[in-house]
C-alpha cells in the first residue's frame, strides 16, 4: 500500500470517530485503538519500528512514573489487586496514545494533511449532529432508537428514558452531557487543521463554522463540566496569544495548587455551605458534598493512599446532601468526580506529587514547540485540567482514551504548525 494510501486510512479512521464520539463518547474506546491499529501497521509496513518505544523525557517519563506508582498501589489497596485491570489498562491506553503521537510526527506532510482533513471535517459533522440533537430534543436520537424497536432493558441509565405504552417519547437532556465532553478537548486541534489545509477564501469560514457550532452546542447543553471546561480553554487560548509567558504561568499555577491543595480547598467549599448555594446547579451542589466526603476519607492512607481504583470498588457512602436534595443521603459513591481528590484518596501525597509533576513537565514540553501551535496546546491542557476537576472516575477507559485521542489530535497540531505549508498559510 503506498504513503498516501495510509494517510487516507488513517484520515478516514478519524473522520468517521470523531462525529461517532459526539453521538457517544464512549466510542472512543474503538476509535482510538483503531487508530492505534491503522498507523501502527503504517510505521511496521515501512519500518519505522521506533515509534513503538515512547520517548524518553520529562513529560513520559512522569507519565510512566504516575501509572507504575498506581500499578504498585494494587498490592497494598483495601482489596488487594482489585484496582489492577484498570490500571494496566491506563497504561496500555498511555502507551497506544504516545505511539499514535509519535507515528503522526514521523508521517509526510501530506499525510499530516490528510488526517487533519479528517480531524475538521470528522468534528464539524459531529458538531452539526449535536446541535441538531440540543434544539431538537434529541429527535434524531429518538427515531434511531425507535426505529431500531429499541426495549427499555436495553437503554441505561433508566432513568434518562420515558415511555408510554411501551414507547419511546422522551429522552433526558442529560444523556448529551458525556457527550459533548470531547468538543472542549477537539475544537483548538480542529481550528489548527482547518487553519492549515483549507485555503483561501474558506480557511476563516471554515473555522468560524467550527467556532460557532462548537460554543452554540456546548454552551446551549445541560453539561456544565464543558461549558467550563471551553470557557476556559478560551482563555487559555487568548492568554497564550497575547501574555504567553503569564498564561504558562497561571497554568502551572492553577495545576499545583489543584494537585497539592484540593483538599484543603474542598473542605473550605463545605464549610462555606456552597451545597445549599442557590446560584449554584444542584449538580454542582452535590460535588460539593461528594468532594467533601471524599476528602475526609484521605485520612485513612495520607501518604500512599488506599489503591488505584478504590473509590470505585468500596463506594463509600454519602453521610451529607444539600437541603434540596436529601435522598442522596447514604448514596454510593462509584465516582469522586475530580481526579486530582481521587488521586489524594486513592494514591495519597505520593501519587499527588507524581500528578504534579507530570502537569508541570507537559507544560514544560508545550512551552517548546512551535509559537504556532503553543496556543492551541494549552487550550487543550486548560481543557482537561478543567475537566478532571469536575468529572467522572480517573480509571473510566473511555475517560483516559479521550485524552489519550485528544493528545494525538495536539500532536498533529504541533506537526502542522511545524511544516513549511503551515508556515505559508500563517
């Protein structure tokens, strides 16, 4: 098969996961071993064996000290090696995602170009599909499933479904907000590719549609975690344009105290009654309680923590809920929603210092690519640092694959910032 030839493959691989991760984030658990699979084969067919053996250097090698440290927790956790198949699977998925970003490096530019044909393309179809799914009640998604003679044992949660006579009416709003938790991560690599390959006149058109779709969908959702989580890549994207030095700064900032001080800091959140806020969504009242809850817990293992994963397997109960919310009272709880807390409970001062460090050497490696890329790359790091403050379980396959897919995209971006055509066209 020739260059090109791979290159098409690869693009079509993207441009077919990036929309399918719109419709469900968990697709990327797919798509990015596909991914894996397809540039892999690429780099074997014509011998480029080394994009298998991850770099050494600060930022993977903190990376790889984070997740052997978590690996090692197994054997000390509350339930010994329970955690064990997740976390080997995080390093699977660390390792697939640093051989995607190096193969992507060591292709042609015109390959570069014709995955970044797919990466735009691929999240302006999938940010067209969810817009028309906001302002439509989701009705695409009801007649897929009804036309599909879909039962309600075979749709979860439950709970996000109504029907009546034994068919679907209704979907709840809240079954986008997994969904839309990629856009945030997707859009700054997007607006890289479509910058790059797009000529004049369409180039600014063609990035205003991403740009107008993007913020319109997230913004107009019910998922408060990427409408923070954009907000804040925004910033970071214009403070690294015009204050590059203070945005490298305040990032690095924000990592720190967010790694070493979450504790401290959600408990403050608590005492100052923020669960009974009512300016505040009864979602984010109820991480108030969560975070605290969890916080407390960090006591029992403050130095090497109780096991990777542990959260998720004793599912300590919730001894606090906001006023307008008592039923919560002695809930589960499968998730901590923030990961920097998980890492206190679960892997103690140790495992939080490893997370520091591993923040503080990828923004180090970004503040060393191209000026052309360097804003996008810390939209993208403002993004996810956002986004596991607030979300869903560190161990959660899908979670870690869609940083892993949205890494690959920032290597891409780096690629074609580096190029002489990404040069010309600045």
């Amino acid at each position: 098969m020739s260059g090109r030839a791979w290159g098409i493959a690869i693009g079509t691989v993207v441009v077919v996961g990036v929309p399918a991760m719109l419709v469900s984030a968990k697709t990327v658990q797919i798509s990015l071993p596909l991914l894996l699979l397809v540039i892999g084969l690429g780099a074997i067919y014509r011998g480029h064996w080394r994009v298998f053996i991850p770099p050494l250097n600060p930022a993977t090698i903190a990376v790889a000290a984070f997740l052997l440290y978590a690996l090692l927790s197994a054997s000390w956790s509350v339930l010994p090696l329970s955690g064990l198949p997740l976390v080997l699977a995080g390093i699977l998925v660390a390792w697939g995602s640093m051989v995607v970003m190096q193969a992507v490096q060591s292709e042609t530019y015109a390959n570069a170009l014709h995955i970044a044909e797919g990466l735009w393309i691929g999240l302006l179809v999938g940010l067209v599909y969810a817009f028309a799914e906001i302002v439509s009640d989701q009705a695409i998604k009801l007649w897929v499933y009804t036309t599909l003679e879909l039962r309600p044992e075979q749709l979860e949660p439950a709970r996000f479904f109504t029907w009546e006579n034994g068919r679907l009416i209704a979907v709840h709003p809240d079954d986008l907000k997994r969904n839309l938790m990629p856009v945030p991560l997707l859009i700054w690599p997007a607006l890289m590719a479509a910058r790059t390959i797009v000529g004049a006149p369409w180039r600014y058109a063609a990035m205003a549609a991403i740009v107008t779709l993007g913020f319109a969908a997230v913004l107009m959702s019910p998922s408060y975690s990427s409408k923070l989580a954009l907000i804040a890549s925004l910033l970071a994207f214009l403070g690294a344009v015009y204050l590059p030095r203070l945005t490298r700064l305040g990032l690095t900032v924000f990592w720190l105290v967010a790694c070493l001080a979450v504790v401290p800091i959600v408990i403050q959140l608590r005492a100052l009654g923020l669960q009974d806020a009512e300016w505040l969504q009864l979602s984010g009242q109820l991480r108030i309680v969560i975070w605290n809850e969890i916080a407390h817990l960090v006591s029992n293992a403050p130095i090497f923590g109780v096991g990777a994963d542990m959260t998720y397997f004793t599912q300590p109960p919730l001894h606090d809920a906001p006023t307008n919310a008592p039923s919560w009272l002695g809930f589960p709880l499968p998730h901590p929603h923030n990961v920097y807390l998980q890492t206190w409970y679960e892997l103690g001062l140790v495992g939080a210092v490893l997370l520091a460090a591993m923040g503080a050497a990828l923004l180090a490696r970004i503040a060393a690519v191209n000026d052309l890329a360097r804003p996008y790359l810390y939209a993208v790091f403002a993004a996810a640092a956002v986004e596991i403050a607030i979300s869903y379980n560190l161990w959660q396959i899908w979670f870690l694959c869609q940083f892993g897919f949205a890494a690959s995209m920032c290597s891409l971006a780096i690629t074609l910032a580096g190029s002489r055509g990404a040069t010309l066209r600045k």
